[in-house]
C-alpha cells in the first residue's frame, strides 16, 4: 500500500516508517479499557470504540494520520468486582503510555492520545505536574513533543 495510502502504523515497513515521518502525519493512540458495560454489551466496549473512532479517522485521512494499536488497558478499580475487569495502576498505564510516545515522539512530531471516557484526564494532569517538565523534551510549560500540544485535557 505505501505510507501515503495506508493508516495502520504497524502495517508499513520501516522504509514505508521513512516516508510517513517525511510526510508529518500525525500519530494516534487509541486507548481504552476491558471492563463491564452491563450484561448485555461485551467487556471491550472501551476498546472498540476508542479504536473505531481512530481507524475511521486514519482511512478518511490516510495521507496525514497513522494508528497505532489501542491500549486495552487502563484505570478499573471502581469495576474490579465485576467479572472480567482489568485495572492497571494509574502510574503504570502512565509509564505504558509515556514510553509509547516517546518512542514514536522520537522520530514524529506529533500525536494524539484518545480515551473515550474523561475520568482519566485528571490523573494524567496530576502526572503531568508531578513530572515537573515536559517528559519528552524537558521544557516547563511547553507541551507534549516539540511545544505543539494536541492531545486532549
């Protein structure tokens, strides 16, 4: 297919990679969570919308955008009773995350992180402050990659 065409990241070739980072498209992370939806929608919910939205995006945008693979995992204390969750721990679905995008910020300039649900926004602005610098690039109050901010908060 090529790096103009195709949207999915894992599906080009590193020479491919070479041509997507020279055409700036920007990079998304669906993120999502294996939890309940009540007992009639299965556990991956989070997950399939999350990653539905962001394919959709990458195919009507294929020249400028590229998908990772969601992230399945995320905050589910408050579910854990419920058969079925998965719960990582705030700080470690937040070093998960941080290491994916420093290893696409790396080579890209931008990106966007997508969770469906907005309870996690408030403990990534607590992680955010407790890193005191931008974690890519070390600058106070600049954003994420290079001073373009373009991830939701």
């Amino acid at each position: 297919m090529g790096a103009a065409s195709e949207y999915r990241y894992q599906r080009l070739t590193w020479p491919e990679m070479n041509d997507a980072i020279a055409m700036r498209k920007v990079v998304i992370l669906p993120t999502g969570t294996i939890e309940q939806h009540g007992p009639h929608l299965p556990l991956d919910v989070d997950v399939f919308l999350a990653e539905s939205v962001c394919l959709e995006v990458g195919r009507r945008a294929a020249d400028r955008v590229l998908v990772l693979p969601p992230v399945p995992f995320d905050l589910n204390r408050h579910h854990i009773d419920f058969p079925g969750t998965i719960h990582v721990e705030p700080e470690a679905f937040l070093q998960f995350c941080l290491c994916v995008t420093k290893s696409v910020a790396y080579q890209f300039r931008q990106h966007l992180s997508l969770r469906p649900l907005q309870r996690l926004l408030g403990t990534l602005d607590e992680s955010r402050r407790s890193w005191g610098s931008d974690p890519c690039h070390g600058r106070e109050g600049k954003g994420h990659l290079g001073g373009r901010r373009i991830a939701p908060h």
